[in-house]
C-alpha cells in the first residue's frame, strides 16, 4: 500500500536470509538441529514443550525462548532442568512481534551449543511475520488450536504453508466446541496440500508421545526436511 | 537490538501519527465514532460482532475488515446487512501483520461515513503491531480468550494498557480449562489499573447485550474516554 514501506521490508528479509544462512552454518558445525516452534499467542506451545520435554532425556535439547516482554515461559521450561536462553524483543515501543536471524545471532554465544543435539526456538506468539523470517532452522512446526477456528490455514496461509509438522492442540476441547476437525484439514491441505499433522493436547498428553518420537527421530532426517 | 531498524520503526510510527490525526479529523467532520476492534488470532471478535450487531440498529454502523489475506470475516458480518469495507494486508512478502493509519486512511473513501454513526475496525489478529498503531480511532476495544491463559496481560502488556475495554470471551469453556479468572484479572490491574471489563461468549451469548449497551452510548462520551 506504500512503495517505501515494501523496500524496507524487503530490504530487511534480504539481510535476514543472509543472517539465518550464518546461523545455519553455525548451528550446522555444532552438529545441531534445529527447530522454529510457531503459533498464535496461547495455542499451548509452552505446555506442548513441558510435556514432550519429560521423556526426551536420551536427547540432549536446549530451548532458546522469544518472548516480547518477561520471562515467564523460560522459567516454566527451566524447572524441566533444561538449558533455557531468553531473548526479549521489546527493543522499541510496543516490542517486535517476531524473532528474525538477527536476534538469534546475538544469543548464540548464550546457546550451549557443544552440548546439545536439538534446539528448540519458541518464536513470538503470531501467525503473520514469524512465517517471514527464516533464523537458520531446519524445521518449523505451528501449533494450532481448535479454538481458532478452521478458516485460520485460509486466513495465514504462509505460516501454515512454511511449516513442517502442524500440531493441532487442545483436541480435549473439542466436545464443547462448534470447531469443524474435517474442514480445518481441508483447509490446511488447501494450503499446504500432504503437510503432517498430530492432534494432541498439552492437557490430557494425547499426542504427545507421537510428537516426541518425531523429535527423537528428526537429527537424523532432518537434512531431508530442509 | 539493531540501531537502524529500531529508526525506522520510529519514523514509521510518527508517520502513522500524523496520518492517524488526519483520520481523526475526517471522521471527526462526519460524527463517525471509531473503535478499533483487536484481539489475538481466533479470540473471538468476528463472533462476536455477528452478535453485537444484532440489535444494534438503532444505530447506523459500518465495518472496517482487516486481513492478511481473503474476506471470510467480511463475508460473515455483509450478511447482516452492515456496510463492510475490507482492507487485505499481503501487499508484502507474508503481509503485514497490523492495520496502520495508512492502510485505514486509502479506505476512507471506500467508507460511507455520512451514513453512520459508528465504525468498528476489526483489526488483523495480532498482540503486538496492532496496539504500536493509531488508526485515528475514539476507542480501543480487545477480545482476550479464556483459552489464551491467564499470564498474556504481562506478556503482551502495550496491547492490555492501551485498550479502553476487554471483553473477556469463551466464558463457557470455563468449566473445561484449568484457567484461573481471578488470576488473569489480578493480572489485568498489574498492566491497567481499572480498565473496565466485561465476560462474554460468543457461543452463548452472555455480555453481548452489555457490550451492545456500551457501544450505544459510546457516541455520546468517547471524547471523554479519548
């Protein structure tokens, strides 16, 4: 709608490719995998993390959390005795509403890296500009809810589309709820037609052992993925 | 963290400053009331707009629709016989995440301001950009969802602080959630001491008809609230 505002933006996502190429050469002499963990603002990725987390043991994991204010999500996950690092994105006014390559940059010297075979980046809680920056992972996987709706794969269609795996989460509300499970997957195959899913929910732990199982096997496959 | 960046976003928001004052004038000539309508993805404000509008007749309202891409919320609330305008956002990459004064301002003509008294702009799903933005709005109202948890005031406190009224929705999934109300409203008084409240469902329907009195009696005190 504003020729000077669409440079910037693309002046910005060509620095930020060039960034997450540098993290990804990075994370790649480490030997680790990496994954972008994505949703809008309470779909239950933190509750996802807690719950697959117990169990992984056998994998060494470290979480790298993004968050526009506060520390909340990082200390849920650090009880778990897993490394947690925290970027915070309020730099300006109201804060930035994503993580790009550059700030994952600035954390990497805070990132066990050595130590880890599986990183995991809990992005900000949004489902328009996470989708546009890349910062150097392997994988992405959404988090969706069935409180949503089923218009949302229609509504954000680059989030759904960019993603690897989509956990459909909260599937213990779907009793009291109008959400129609067959039309979000059309939806979702609409935009991203074959894209993997899982249901699950972080409060029952249905689904969780599945999308455990995926992150045990996914250093091993991930190349295949990228 | 990156000095260039964070000069753009403040020219950005004293460009959208001075464009969101010239809004304000234009629906100042015509004795338009706005509000500016936002919430996370999926909390709701379509829903309940279909409901609020209901009976509402007695005055003259008209939407604004903002979405990344597609026109299902406009479709949804054209079908009540309300004069919607709808702003898609993808002019980008992945599209922008928020609606600007800009974007609102390239609507005014498209607009039928000498007909109504009201204007609701329902702004993208988003709890960050969105709150960044003056649109020339009288009023901001957020939909927050019982699904969402109880700590988002804290995570996302610009978007709780900026608001003139939180319509608190999904209370019928009370009974299924762990959620805590006291704890989220204690929450909500941290970030904005007094900010008025009201505990909806747009499934059920409770609160609309005291949202449906709010927004009726809004013409006469918004400059009050401004």
């Amino acid at each position: 709608m504003h020729v000077k505002k669409v440079k910037v933006v693309t002046d910005a996502l060509n620095a930020n490719a060039t960034i997450a190429r540098a993290n990804r050469a990075d994370f790649d002499r480490a030997g680790v995998t990496v994954v972008n963990l994505m949703s809008a603002p309470g779909s239950g990725k933190t509750s996802l993390l807690e719950r697959v987390l117990i169990g992984l043991e056998d994998v060494s994991v470290g979480v790298l959390e993004g968050d526009v204010q506060g520390s909340f999500d990082a200390d849920r996950l650090a009880r778990l005795h897993v490394p947690v690092t925290q970027i915070n994105t309020d730099s300006g006014f109201g804060g930035e509403c994503h993580l790009d390559a550059n700030m994952v940059r600035s954390a990497i010297p805070s990132l066990p890296l050595d130590d880890i075979d599986l990183l995991i980046i809990e992005n900000v809680g949004n489902l328009v500009c996470p989708a546009e920056f890349r910062v150097g992972e392997d994988v992405r996987v959404m988090v969706a809810s069935v409180t949503e709706g089923e218009e949302k794969p229609l509504k954000y269609p680059l989030m759904f589309r960019t993603c690897d795996l989509i956990l459909i989460n909260k599937i213990d509300l779907l009793p009291h709820l109008d959400f129609d499970l067959d039309l979000f997957l059309r939806n979702l195959d609409t935009v991203h037609p074959g894209v993997p899913h899982m249901l699950a929910s972080a409060r029952t732990g249905e689904g969780v052992n599945e999308w455990r199982d995926w992150l045990k096997h996914l250093p091993s496959h991930a190349a295949a993925l990228r």
